[in-house]
C-alpha cells in the first residue's frame, strides 16, 4: 500500500489527527483493505492424505491420519485398482473397484485472513461427497460431475491447523452406464476475498452486438457485501486482450446496502474486435475491481470471447453471421490410463487429439466437464455442447441420478449454467440423453421446467437433449423436441427430410451416430440447411460400457454389449481416437469427408480367420490397420482400403500397378482393391488432372528388434500436476513399426517424475493402469510420467526381453500452472 497516497485520500488527516493515531488508522484501512494482496483463488490439492475405507472417526480433526497415504489431487483411486470381473461396477463401470474413500488436508489459516470470506471449491467429486472443517460437517453433495463450494469463514482457528476432510461414497452400484472414477478428481481450491467482492460465477458476459468493426460487451457482475454496514464502491471494469493490453474501460459508482448483493450492468463497446472462431480462438479478459475509497478491496479476472451465434432452419448455426456445420463428437469424462483424474494437460491433450482428428465440435456425454476441458476448448478452438443429465425422475441404473433428480437438479443445473456460460466454445446446452420417460407428458413439463431454468440464467444459447427412437412411432417426440430450439436425433438423422416436410421449422442435430455411417450423415449435414451437424458416438475410446464398440472372432461369445457378459473386455472400442491417442482409420476417412486438411490415407483390412469370420456389432467399424505385415497369408486375397478426396487414387505393390480407381463423391471417397498379399512396399497415390500428386506407402515390418520413445513434451512444469505422454512404438531394425508385436514392456523412472499411468488399446487387456509394465498391442503402448515439486532430470527407460532397451529424458522445469 502507498502509505502517502493512502494520507492524501484520508479525510481524517487533513484535520490534523495525531500521527500515531493516523498510521493506526491507515493500519486499519490496510487490513481491510489488502485482500488484494492475498492470493484471491489458491490451489489446494497438494498434501491431501488419502485412506480406501470407511472411518467414522475420520471427520474430526483430532484424528490421527499419520498412516494414511499422502498423494496431491487430482485423484481417482478406481483407475489404481484391479480389473476384476467380481467388482461391483460390473461391465457398465470396466470392472473397477469402487467403494468409499476418505480425503484429509491439515493446513494453516494465518491470522491476517480474520476479516476475509474464506470458502472450499471442488470442481468435481464422485461421487456421494460429505465435507467437514474441523470436524463440523458442512454438507453433501450426491452428483459426481457439478462443482460445489462451501464458506469456511464461521468453523477456522485462525493462527492454528486447520482439518478439512472430505468423506466420499462411491459403494452404492451400479450408478453410471460409463466408467465414473471414484474420488476428489479434479481441482480444489480455496478462495479468500475480502467481505465486499464480486461474488463466485456472479460475472456474466455477453456479446449482443458484433462486427469486425464494433463489438458491444456487455457485462452483469453481481457484487456482494458481506459487512453489518452500508458500502459506497466503485466498480472498474478492464477488457484485456490476449497480450494483456488493454482495450476498453468502465467505471460505476455503486451504493451496497448491509448484507446484501447487487448485480451491476455495464456495456462496453470494442472497436476492431478479434472475434472467437474455431479457427482464431481470440480471447479476451474482463479483470473486474472493486475499489473502496480508491483502494482495490477485490479483484476477479473472467476469459470471454467476442462471437455471435444464431440457430434458424433456414441457415442452420451461424457463427459471426456464418454458417457452420458442426463435424462432432461425443466423449465422456475419463482420460483413460489416468482414469477420471482432471489433470489440466491431460483435459488440454484431449481437445488436441480432437482438433488434429478433425472435429470442430464435441458434446460432453453426458455430464458437465471439467473447467479445465472448457478452459481448452475456448484456448485451441472446439465448440462444445455441454450436457447436464443422462436420467431425469427416471433411472437406467438403480443407484443413479434419477435418486437426486427431483432434490437437486436446479441446483446441479444452475452450477453448469453460472460456472460455464462465459466459455465461448460452449454454444449449445444440453438437457439430457435417452430420457426413459421421454413418451410421456412428464417429460415435457420436466423439459420445460428445465429450458426455463437455463433461459432464466443464459438466455444466449439454445437447448437440446438427445432424443433417441423407441419402435416405429417417432413422431410421438414432437411435442418434446417442440420444447427445444435444437432437436437432438440420437440415430436417428435418415428421418430429417421427412421431419422437415411435417416441422418445417424444426432446427436438427444428430446428438449421436453410428461411426460406420460416416459419408450418410455428412451427405445429409451437408445438403440440409436445417440440420447442423453430426456427433459421432463415440470420438474417443473410453473406460466401461464394456463391449459396446467390440468385434469378435469365431471363437468369441457373440452379441452387443447389452446381450451379455464379454469380461475381460472392459471399454468401449467405438472411438475415432483409441486410447494412446493413436488414430484410428474411420478417424482419417471422417476427416477427409468433413475437411480438406487431409486428402489421402492407406489402410488394410484384417482378413477374415481360417475358422470364420469377423463379426461387427452396432457401434463397431472392421478392424482395419496401418499395416502391410501380414505373415502366413502370402498369396491370398487382402483388402486395402483408400480414402480420397482426388478424383481417383492408384495403388502400387513393389512398384508395380495393383489398379486406379475412382474416389469421387459418387464412391464416397473410398476405394477397395483386392490383392494377393505379397511382402514389400505398398504405396497409394492421389490422382488430380492425370498427374500423381501425393501418395501414402506402407511397408512390411521385420522381425520386432528395438523401441521408438516419442514423448509429446521434454519440457514440464515442476508443480506436481505437468503430464508428459510417452509412445513406444516396438520397430524392426529399419524403424518401421512392428504391427504384430506384443512384447512385455518393463518401465523405470529417476529423477523427480513419478509414472501416473500406463496402457495400450487393447480392451481385453486387464493389466493395471497405474504400475510398471504394460504389453504392446499392435505394436504400441503409451506411459504417462506426471511432475513432482521439484526441478530436475527425468528419465524413462523401457526394457523388454529380446528388444534394445530405450530410454527418454524429460526436463522439470520452474513455472507456475494454474
């Protein structure tokens, strides 16, 4: 504080108060008035002690915790254990344990935080979560996927240690059709403001009017006086671009009565503004200050982007007065090896494996994400339907949602609306999926009630749920889908045309399909300009709903997931993406249909075995692999599939011409050549104009003889949270990547870096995902090394018997990462 210019703004020294008595009172006005000194959001998951079972002892704060494990978060202590077939989860949670699990965390409350709002934020906890300070309890929280906080302020020992401890109970199963984790995984933090502040999610910012030339910013920002006396404040408003220079100001004189809150309406007019795309993600920042006789007493600081959006069956969804198809997909929550832990870098990888995929669009099935996803997707440029509830009054699952529905779902919906509506990735919201009850009338009052509660807090965006057909009647949905601004078809887009002729103003959106019927869902997004878009079920493989994505084998037990028991499978194998991140073929051949960033790729069908044959189940494509290694099928027919968008393509085996065909829109840009299989070098080329453009070449791969270590980052932040992800690729000595190779991998790590998850794609494989060692599958596996709070080298050595050991390094850098 600038003690002059504190006495320059005190009315009391210029009537001559003695000195003394004056620094007491600029004393006294500095510690009212320092919250801006003190770190206003503060990340709390280090030092949490961590404990697998049940203790009723454990909410009070004298009790001993000294042999409890200490970890940081975020934490999914499911992903930790054994895939057994016995573990209640059962097919739909992957196999995994669940149970009850206590968190607790000793800290110091210094005493220059008497005075202040002092509260805990949890982003997330699956689920059933009870919080105690000190061993007062101070709520629960049953949904595993909103975030929730509690005021701290009454029950702390200021100057003393303080116990939170967090009680969670994930025993009751089954209670989600997906892998749900288990456990405080994702941030926690502390939030220390003064008694007068900007209230939490109480800043909403919109963009009704824009332009490239002018863009107005309107800004409704609750302000909350938490003192037994009347308060006079000013309220300055800063609009920051993404280089922290300034473009625009406001300030408002605002009279807050005792105990009570405003909301505040400020516009704000930017002139050349750099509008929010997929392809520019401009960002902008609101840093709000509350000022109390000129002194800041509480700052916030919101990202928002400048954009329109509008939805009309005439022009579909416009993005800043452009129309643009939505080319989605669906993902659930988990990051496969590291379970459902929200670490920010595994969130931000996640949105760039879409973004290199193709997609420009994501629908979070079917829960509120992370902040940290969103926080991605508004940085790199993904536009996101965010979905609140898989069940409303009701279930699928005895134990789920449908329990807390009625209790609960305002308050569950209004923390996804208040938290989220200033992302400008997100630009539909989602009420809800397959609702059992959704041919009956109370669905749609319980829609109404529900699209009310959202326009109340966001009236912006528009509202969809996915509505999925139930026989031959669907057109009993109308008055449902009547209920939305978007109509949401779950497999059911073939219907469109005819829905358009009978609800000619009826805005429609495939919530899911089918990854097989790519080229018939973009043949109809494209041609129709009242349907938006398409998501893919699903875009990334995932943990539980076991089997949904799977093909088999003669020997295999037949049927969808539904039909039976298919343990040891353990996830979905329906995604584009797999779960090392690796691109499946269906993924290259959508990318091609949607974009031209890509225009050509290779891959092989599996053929069929001597004793039968492959078969696909609803949600599976033919296993199809970047492979020309195929021993003991020398001299029989293979098919190898080529993807175009040249006119035509030719295929070559060792120089030699196989064929040229044709890859128009009329083949769907796909071309099948049958051919004897003979080792050697594949190549397909694109043909444009007669002239051989590009080309795309596989290669038979020797025996299996060393590993290729491919880490995405050799640099991470030193904080306990940094994530680097590492491939081995098992190759012959020429390099090329052994496709059949299924050795045992062996992992070591020095240095300041633990290893936080381990894993191939394979979906029958039920080795753990957080250990040591992991087999290749196809030739590949993946380690994630998670940082620790200290600098240092890291190194990763991977063995195998028979295999050149390998080994990458990995530097823990300083930083901070919020």
């Amino acid at each position: 504080m600038n003690l002059l210019g504190t006495q320059k703004k005190c009315r009391y020294y210029k009537k001559g108060i003695p000195a003394a008595l004056l620094l007491m009172l600029v004393c006294m006005l500095s510690c009212t008035q320092q919250s801006v000194n003190i770190e206003r959001k503060q990340l709390f998951d280090s030092n949490w002690r961590f404990f697998l079972g049940d203790t009723a002892a454990a909410s009070s704060a004298g009790f001993d915790d000294a042999n409890w494990r200490s970890l940081d978060l975020p934490h999914d202590w499911s992903i930790e254990g054994k895939i057994d077939h016995t573990n209640p989860m059962g097919a739909a949670g992957g196999y995994f344990p669940a149970g009850i699990g206590w968190y607790r965390k000793t800290f110091s409350v210094p005493n220059a935080w008497k005075g202040r709002n002092i509260s805990i934020y949890f982003g997330g906890v699956y689920m059933n979560s009870e919080v105690f300070i000190n061993g007062k309890s101070l709520g629960v929280h049953p949904y595993g996927y909103t975030s929730f906080s509690y005021d701290l302020s009454p029950y702390l020992d200021f100057g003393k240690k303080n116990v939170v401890a967090v009680r969670v109970d994930n025993s009751q199963q089954v209670n989600s059709r997906w892998y749900s984790g288990s456990g405080i995984y994702r941030h926690v933090w502390l939030r220390i403001t003064n008694p007068v502040h900007v209230a939490q999610w109480g800043v909403a910012v919109t963009t009704p009017e824009v332009s490239a030339e002018n863009a107005t910013v309107q800004l409704k920002t609750i302000v909350r006086n938490g003192t037994n006396s009347s308060q006079h404040i000013t309220l300055k408003t800063d609009l920051l671009a993404e280089n922290s220079k300034g473009v625009a100001q406001d300030e408002a004189e605002v009279e807050l009565p005792a105990n009570s809150e405003k909301e505040v309406t400020r516009s704000i007019q930017v002139s050349n503004p750099l509008l929010w795309t997929p392809e520019t993600p401009n960002l902008y920042a609101a840093k709000i200050q509350v000022l109390k006789e000129g002194q800041t007493i509480d700052e916030s600081k919101t990202t928002f982007g400048i954009r329109s959006i509008k939805f009309t069956p005439e022009n579909g969804f416009q993005l800043n007065g452009k129309t643009v198809k939505l080319d989605g997909g669906c993902v659930h929550h988990d990051n496969g090896c590291l379970g459902a832990a929200a670490f920010d870098r595994a969130e931000e990888r996640k949105v760039e494996l879409l973004k290199k995929a193709g997609y420009n669009a994501v629908r979070t099935s079917h829960n509120p994400p992370s902040e940290a996803f969103l926080d991605a997707c508004d940085r790199l440029g993904l536009l996101v339907m965010n979905e609140s509830f898989d069940c409303w009054k009701v279930g699928k699952n005895k134990y789920d949602y449908s329990n807390y529905f009625n209790d609960w779902w305002q308050r569950d919906l209004d923390a996804m609306v208040l938290r989220d509506r200033n992302h400008p990735s997100v630009v539909m919201w989602s009420i809800g999926n397959e609702i059992p009850e959704r041919k009956e009338p109370q669905a749609v009052e319980t829609a109404k009630m529900l699209v009310k509660e959202i326009k109340k807090l966001d009236p912006t965006r528009p509202v969809t749920s996915a509505i999925v057909g139930w026989g031959n009647d669907w057109d009993i949905f109308d008055p449902l889908m009547a209920v939305h601004d978007v109509a949401g078809y779950n497999y059911h887009l073939s219907s469109a045309p005819s829905d358009h002729q009978r609800v000619p103003s009826r805005i429609i959106v495939q919530t899911e399909s089918y990854p097989r019927d790519a080229f018939a869902n973009w043949e109809l997004v494209k041609n129709n300009d009242y349907v938006i878009g398409d998501f893919v079920w699903t875009a990334m493989d995932y943990l539980g709903e076991s089997g949904i994505g799977r093909y088999y084998y003669p020997n295999d037990p037949p049927g969808e997931h539904w039909e039976g028991d298919f343990f040891p499978v353990h996830g979905a194998y329906c995604g584009d993406v797999d779960l090392t991140g690796w691109r499946k073929p269906i993924s290259h051949y959508r990318n091609i249909l949607w974009n031209d960033t890509e225009k050509l790729y290779m891959a092989v069908r599996e053929p069929n075995p001597d004793n039968g044959e492959i078969k696909l189940t609803w949600w599976s494509v033919w296993p199809t692999w970047e492979s020309w290694t195929w021993p003991g099928y020398e001299g029989k027919d293979i098919q190898v599939e080529v993807y175009s968008k040249y006119p035509k393509v030719r295929l070559y085996l060792n120089d030699k011409l196989v064929g040229e065909q044709q890859t128009t829109e009329k083949e769907e840009h796909k071309a099948t050549f049958t051919l004897p299989y003979s080792p050697g070098t594949l190549k397909a080329v694109g043909v444009e104009n007669d002239q051989e453009v590009e080309s795309a070449t596989l290669q038979t791969a020797g025996e299996a003889a060393k590993m290729k270590l491919t880490a995405d980052r050799n640099e991470l932040v030193a904080n306990g949270q940094d994530l680097s992800y590492i491939t081995i690729e098992v190759t012959d000595n020429d390099g090329i990547v052994q496709p059949n190779a299924a050795n045992r991998l062996q992992f070591s790590i020095e240095g300041p870096g633990v290893i936080a998850g381990v894993c191939n794609s394979d979906m029958k494989d039920t080795d753990p995902y957080v250990g040591n060692t992991r087999k290749a599958w196809h030739g590949r596996a993946m380690v994630v090394i998670r940082s620790m709070h200290r600098q240092g080298d890291i190194q990763l050595t991977v063995s195998s018997p028979g295999l050149a050991k390998n080994a990458v390094e990995i530097k823990a850098i300083s930083g901070k990462k919020d």
